[in-house]
C-alpha cells in the first residue's frame, strides 16, 4: 500500500506532458472552427500551389494579419504545412480530407464548432455545479443550424440507402405504396424532406418544439416543391395520436427530453400495431469502465455535461445525458411498453450512433 501511495516522478512528468497535450489541442479547436467557418481550409485546397498568406487571404477574401496568425497556429499544430525559406503554406489533400466542406461526411472540422459553442455557457454549467438545475436550450445561440450542418451531411449520404432499410423490406415496401410517418424532435427537417422526396406515396409529419426549426423545414420542403410532408410546432410530451404512424422516427433527441420514458410512450401509442419506432442515439455504454476504449469518449462526456444533460435538468427532467447507454436506452424503450425483441444495429463507418429498431405489438 505504500509503494502504491509514493510519489512517481516519471508518472507525474508523463502526465504533465498529456495535461499540455490536451491543453493545446483544445486551443487548436477553436482555430480549426475559424478555419472552417472562415473557409480557409476549403480555400487552401482550391490554391493548387504552396501560397503565401498573401495569397491565401486574397482568395479567401479575408484580413492578411489574421491569417497569417491563423497559419501560424495550424502550421505548429501539424495541420497546415510551412516552407520556411519561401514563406509559403499548403494544406495537404490527406488533411484536407477530413478539413474541407468537400470531404463531406469525412469533414471532422466542423465539429470543432461545438467547442466554441459550450464555452459560452461554461460559467452557467459552473453555476450549475454548484447549486444545480440546467441550462435551457434558449441559451446555445445557432446551436440548431450547427446540428443542422452536422447531421444534413450524414442523412444527404446515408438516410435513405443504408439508415432506413435498417427498418426491413417490409416498411420499404410500406413507404414505397404510401405510409404515414411521423418524426419526433424533427429539428430543422432535411431528414423528413427527404425522405417526403425519396417516397411520394407516403405522407410525412414533423414534430419540433422549435418554431425556428419548423418554419425551416418548411421553406425548405417548398424549396424542394414537396406537397406530402407537414411540419408542426409541438412538444412531444404533449402527443395525443393513438394508432395512427407506420413509423416512428427520432434522431438522436430522445436523451434530450425532459421525460423520455413519457416520450417512448406517446412513441408507443400513436404506432399503428406492428409500427416501428426507429430511434438513433448515441453509441456507447451505461456503465463507464465499458466506454474508456471508446475514442469518442471524453467529447461524449463534454457535450452531455455542457449540453444533453443540463438542458434536460433545466426542464426539471431526468437529465439522462449523451452517455446514458445502449443498457439504459433499452430499459427505457421496456418501460414504455416495447415488450418485442429490441433490435440494435450500426452501419460500416458510423462509430457514433446505435440504431434502435423495434415493433410494437
């Protein structure tokens, strides 16, 4: 036990060396949100050419002075690529890979955009820390057009060919001949257009708490000349349909709620019998020991901290969090009167999202 307790310098100084590490890459996150939100890195691989900061602030059409202190940020943290003798920067394409708007779903960039955002209310959560309750979602300014960017990328790429035939041959076959299909906590709405397009026998509704969110996902559906898709303003906790959906969606929000056992079961209710009740959430375990492996990990433990969690608390709500787990997920579908098998699937290069496909009965 003594041996245990004494001081281990090598173990101290590796530590102290992981401490800076984590230290400056969060600093580099805030300069990679600039670089996506300014667009240097979708501007930096157009420049066919290693190209001064001259250069790279004229195409980009932005201030030279913050650029060049851009580059130097990106340049010491292996992102961006320096000839010192010219004075001269490139981007290159295995970077750019996973930098630029034009990687698509492989853009990890954007995601850096959520660190700027939580630090808003940092001093909110350290209040909260210490005399508890939440956050309200009113707080987290664009906060929904982020999610918006986040997630339209992965729906454009994969919602209809890989997420939704998760359901069976069968709901395809559903939708194909004319389905009605309603999704909870519809956000913005691209998921729903979709899928209105994809299949124009059936009929879509979308159901969002979010008036700025629901009037976006009507101008975009009158955008895309749809006529089968119906956007509402609604707190799900207030659903009444009884046997009404062949499908049920919801897009990682079902965590986010205030009650979701409440949720799952107005889910449970409005389903026609042998409906189904897709639900995406977040990839991970209830218990901790089990998600130390997980890469995502410590960012899925923030954002439930600076998110998920303390807007649910700031409902009064149970507060379940991004990391409530495949283990609690289950139980709760249970407790809402899913009794059949709860199927849970993932799709090839999707670390992050379980898909929960279950029937009601």
């Amino acid at each position: 036990m003594l041996e245990e307790n004494r001081f281990d310098n090598l173990k101290a100084q590796e530590f102290a060396g992981r401490l800076l590490e984590i230290i400056n890459g969060g600093c580099l996150s805030l300069m990679i949100s600039i670089g996506h939100k300014t667009g240097l890195f979708d501007t930096m691989s157009r420049l066919r050419e290693p190209s001064t900061s001259e250069e790279i602030a004229k195409e980009a059409n932005l201030n030279e002075r913050y650029v060049r202190e851009w580059l130097g940020g990106m340049v010491v943290g292996g992102i961006v690529n320096y000839s010192p003798k010219e004075k001269r920067y490139w981007l290159p394409p295995e970077h750019a890979a996973f930098t630029t708007r034009a990687a698509g779903i492989d853009n990890i960039a954007l995601f850096s955009q959520y660190v700027c955002l939580m630090g808003l209310v940092e001093d909110k959560i350290v209040n909260c820390f210490k005399n508890g309750g939440g956050v309200p979602y009113s707080e987290y300014p664009s906060f929904q057009s982020l999610q918006a960017e986040e997630t339209s990328r992965v729906f454009d790429t994969r919602l209809v060919d890989q997420i939704i035939p998760l359901t069976g041959n069968e709901m395809i076959n559903n939708l194909n001949e004319g389905a009605l299909v309603l999704e909870v906590g519809c956000g913005r709405g691209h998921a729903l257009n979709l899928m209105a397009k994809a299949f124009p026998n059936s009929k879509f509704f979308g159901y969002d708490f979010s008036e700025e969110g629901v009037k976006a996902g009507r101008r975009e559906s009158k955008e895309m000349d749809l006529t089968n898709v119906v956007f509402e303003v609604k707190d799900v906790n207030t659903l009444t349909d009884t046997n009404k959906y062949d499908l049920i969606m919801a897009f990682d929000t079902i965590h986010d709620q205030a009650h979701p056992t409440t949720v799952l079961s107005k889910i449970y209710q409005a389903l026609k019998t042998k409906g189904i009740f897709l639900m995406q959430d977040i990839a991970a375990s209830s218990n901790t020991e089990e998600n130390i492996q997980n890469p995502l990990a410590p960012t899925l433990y923030t954002f439930s901290t600076m998110h998920c969690m303390t807007v649910s608390l700031a409902q009064g709500g149970d507060g379940l969090g991004t990391v409530w787990g495949r283990q609690l997920a289950e139980e709760k579908l249970r407790e809402a009167a899913f009794s059949e098998a709860i199927d849970v699937k993932q799709i090839d290069g999707d670390i992050l999202n379980y898909y929960y496909v279950v029937r009601k009965t």
